[in-house]
C-alpha cells in the first residue's frame, strides 16, 4: 500500500492524538502518503480530506482530544454513506483506512471491510469496552482524571462526614468506576457487571460509620443509573449525609498520561505494519501486554467485553 488515511470518530479520548502521530510518522517512515480526514465518517463522506506531512503532527502528543476533530453521523450505518465514503477515499487514490474510535467507530470500520475496504481499527474511547483489547486508548487518563477529583471528594467527606456519590462515565461499561474507585479507596463499586444491594450498601455505612470512619465515598457507573437516582435509594434506608457529584465531561479532556501515550504510539505503528503489508479487516489490541492484530468481523460479532471482575471482589474485601 501507498496510501493510506486516518480519521478519529465518536467520543474524542486523550491518546487519540498520539496515535495520529504515530500512523503518520510510521507510515511516511514506510515511504507512504497519509492522509487525515476531519470529523470522522462525516468528513469521510463530505471529502473533507487533506494529506499530513511530518510536521503536521508535531507538538499533538500531548494534547487530549483529537487535532483530526470527531462527529456523530448516524448515517454512515447506511449502505449509501458507506459507498460515498468509499468513493471519496478512491478519490484520493486512499487505499486503506486507520479508523481511531469505540464501539459505533468500530462498527464503521466492519461495515467498509464488508464493503471489501481495507481498513484497521485502534480503539479509542474511554469507556475501555471494546471487544480484542484489555485497554482502549484514553481509559487510563480519564481513570486517573477521576481518581484526583475523588481524592479531592474525599477531603470534604471527611471534614464533613458525608457519603459522597459520585457518577463515572463509561457508557455501558464499569471499568472507569471500577479501577477509579479501587485506586481511591472507595467504600462502595455500582457497576453495571454486577448486582448490587442497596440495604447491604446502607448496612456497611452505618457500620463503618460506628467504628468512626468519618467520610464514605461510592463510585456508581452511568450505566446503572444517575447518581441521583442513587441517592434517592440510599436515602429511604437512612440519612447517610449523601452528597452527589457527577464528573461528567470534564473525565474525556486533558493531557493523556504516560500509558494511554505508549498505547496509543504502539497500536498505530502496528496499525501501519499491518496496511503495509496490504492486511485490513483488523483491529489492533493489547492482551496481556502483547500488542494483537483480531480479525474485526469475529471481535465484533462474537466477542465481548468484560471487565476484571477479580478488582470487584477484592475491593468489597479490602473496603469495609
Ligand atoms: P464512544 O464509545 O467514545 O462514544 P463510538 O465510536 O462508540 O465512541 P458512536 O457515536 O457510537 O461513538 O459512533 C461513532 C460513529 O461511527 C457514528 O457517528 C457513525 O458515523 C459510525 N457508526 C456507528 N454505528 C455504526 C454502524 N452500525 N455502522 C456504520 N457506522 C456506524
């Protein structure tokens, strides 16, 4: 292959910008031509397409977001947005794609590959619920962004004695509360994964707070419920003092963290290897520190993904 695009597309995640870097810079290294594409499947089908030269992703390492921008275009699940989209890349003469997103991105990606379009998907988003990876690009920035806000939660909770709820984002996913909440101590994980039993939480308060334990904190995932909606539980078991806190948005910015920038620097040097030698239908992961190459029909038709579970047992028996 001679060239070859990018495009990064559904939620922005920091990292996504070191992986752009990294296609690039690996691709023209190869001798390739790359080219970005704004605002995802939108900028794809619209032609809004330019070629990247070496300079052009310099100083983008650190930044969060995406200096390709993203967009939401439902209409890329049609046939007729896809072959458009593909039109556009023979256009430039664009023989492969690198596409930088979640799930929804990733169902893009099949879609051209079905189309018999080469195209490598690196999986980006925060949510970390990407099938064929343990690790999604910008899960641990955003895990480490909740982690310093909790421990600043923590300070009122105690001064104040106050159960602190705090809602994570994360989609359908528990991974960002899970590993947050670990790293912060929490008193109680809500995650989708797992059941939880709202007179046993109240239960484990009220005990803690007997032996003096001044603050407790309880990290809920947005895909259970609103952290309001928790609150209103917890309150008819008792006056816990609760206080909710939703970190929303601000969980997806900032500079990404040491590991979400190797990650990002390895999966889009792979992603190129892999194009080079003229292979697409892919997506690139990590599985136990090994960086992979699935085939991404299979993944997404017949893998899921799943958190480690073993962080949710550990924590109901170091917490208490
Ligand atoms: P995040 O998980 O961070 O929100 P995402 O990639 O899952 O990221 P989505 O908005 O779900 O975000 O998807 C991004 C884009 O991918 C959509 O706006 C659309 O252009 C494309 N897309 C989503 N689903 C499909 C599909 N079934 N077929 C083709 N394209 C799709």
């Amino acid at each position: 292959m001679k060239r070859i695009a990018i495009l990064t597309s559904g939620g922005d995640a920091p990292g996504m910008n070191a992986a752009v870097r990294a296609v690039t810079r690996k691709a023209i290294y190869e001798g390739m031509e790359v080219y970005g594409i704004n605002y995802g499947y939108a900028g794809l089908v619209a032609g809004d397409i330019r070629k990247l030269d070496v300079s052009d992703v310099g100083d983008i390492i650190q930044r969060g977001g995406t200096v390709l921008y993203s967009a939401r275009y439902p209409e890329f699940a049609t046939e007729e947005g896809q072959l458009k989209g593909i039109e556009q890349l023979k256009k430039f003469g664009i023989e492969g794609l690198v596409v930088i997103g979640g799930d929804g991105s990733y169902h893009g990606a099949l879609a051209l590959t079905k189309h018999g379009y080469p195209t490598v998907g690196i999986p980006g988003t925060i949510d970390n619920d990407i099938p064929g990876t343990d690790y999604t690009i910008g899960f641990d920035t955003a895990s480490n962004t909740v982690l310093e806000a909790v421990d600043k939660l923590r300070d009122t909770a105690t001064s104040h004695v106050r159960t602190f709820i705090i809602e994570v984002m994360g989609r359908d996913a528990g991974d960002i509360a899970l590993w947050a909440g670990v790293a912060a101590g929490a008193d109680y994980i809500v995650i989708p994964e797992r059941e939880f039993d709202i007179k046993e939480i109240a239960a484990k308060i009220s005990k803690s707070r007997e032996r003096g334990k001044r603050h407790c904190l309880i990290m809920v995932a947005e895909g259970v419920m609103s952290g309001q909606e928790f609150k209103d539980l917890l309150s008819q078991e008792g006056d816990f003092h609760e206080r909710v806190s939703v970190l929303g948005h601000v969980v997806r910015g900032g500079a990404p963290s040491v590991r979400d920038r190797v990650l990002a620097s390895k999966f889009g040097w792979k992603a190129v290897e892999l194009l080079k030698e003229g292979k697409g239908g892919l997506c690139v992961g990590i599985r136990n520190e090994e960086i992979i190459a699935s085939d991404i029909i299979d993944t997404l038709e017949n893998q899921k993904h799943h958190p480690d579970l073993t962080l949710y047992t550990m924590n109901n028996e170091i917490t208490f």
